[in-house]
C-alpha cells in the first residue's frame, strides 16, 4: 500500500510538469540555417507547434551543449525564458510558396528519407508528405518541381533556418525533485 501512495504522489507531481511536442525556429535576418549555438540572452526562438501557440516568441536564456561540440545537438538542453527543454532534433526549417505567389508553407526533412519532407505549418496541412521531383530546398531562391499530388508545382524557397522540436519542457524542474524528497521524508 505504501508503494502504491508513493507512486501514486510522485505522478501528481510530476504530471503537471510534462509538455507536449514542440517545434521552435530560429530566423534572424542574413543568418540561414546554422546549427551553431545562438547567444543567450538575446536570442528569440518562435515556436512553429503545436498549432495553438504558433508565433510565440521566447528568448534563450540559458543552453547545456551536453556533447560540448558547439552546435545544437539532440540530447543537447536549452532554456527559453527560464524554462529547460530537451532537444530532439535539429535541421533546417524551409519556407515555401508557390511560383507566381501564394500562401507560404513551412516544411523539414524526413529524418532517414531522402528528398521528403513534411509540413509542419499551416497546421491544417501538419504532416503531409511533400516530395520534390527536382531540385533541393536548400537555399532562399532555390526552385523546386513537385508532380503528383496537391502540392504539384512549382516552389520557390522563400527563407531557410534553424529548427529544433523539443520534449516541451523539463518533465521535472529542481522545484518538483524537492517537494518529492520532502514528501518521501515524510512517510519515514
């Protein structure tokens, strides 16, 4: 029974923690994709999912390189306005618009697919597959051709940046470990 009332107490602390799936964008002007790490303090990430908080801006205030290699890694950390969040991928975020003018879409790489992308903005398309036939999306003016499907046409690359997606926050701050250390002291 008292195995079950710790396990019990330490999901109700925990729980309201954990965040969702993030996926945040880094885009000052002249600076394309650049996994390098941005400075602290003044650097604003804008969070691209999920779809209810699109345009949140949040400044980096802190980051563990946690492989010390300089550049955002996954397993890396960062911290936007004081809020840790771990980093599960990292690649570039790639604006795109029809030739002749359009809504813009923003798509990433496929991790482990060659030449396919996903949307992951407007939230009405999140998810669809986007395969260009030729051409690659990785610079501003680039041109790419896609065949089949709704997305055939062609594309032109209107900005290319830094994009990360994120566990959502810590699912444990210092705050949460001290009041279950306290919690359990108290059941002894």
């Amino acid at each position: 029974m008292r195995a079950f009332v710790i396990a019990l107490a330490l999901v109700a602390f925990v729980a309201p923690t954990c965040a969702a799936f993030e996926i945040w964008d880094y885009a000052p002007p002249g600076r394309s994709y650049d996994p390098t790490w941005p400075p602290d303090g003044t650097t604003q990430w804008h969070k691209m999912q999920p779809a209810a908080d699109y345009c949140t801006w949040q400044t980096q205030t802190d980051h563990d390189d946690h492989d010390g290699d300089g550049m955002l890694s996954v397993c890396d950390n960062i911290q936007l306005d004081g809020v840790w969040k771990h980093i599960e991928w990292v690649g570039p975020t790639i604006g795109i618009e029809r030739v002749g003018g359009g809504d813009m879409m923003f798509i990433e790489p496929i991790a482990d697919r060659q030449n396919e992308y996903h949307i992951i903005h407007p939230p009405e398309l999140a998810c669809s597959i986007f395969t260009p036939l030729a051409g690659e999306p990785n610079q501003y003016c680039d041109t790419i051709t896609v065949l089949e499907g709704p997305y055939a046409g062609e594309w032109h690359v209107i900005e290319v940046s830094t994009n990360i997606h994120t566990n959502g926050g810590s699912p444990v701050d210092e705050g949460t470990w001290a009041r279950i250390k306290s919690f359990i002291r108290g059941l002894f």
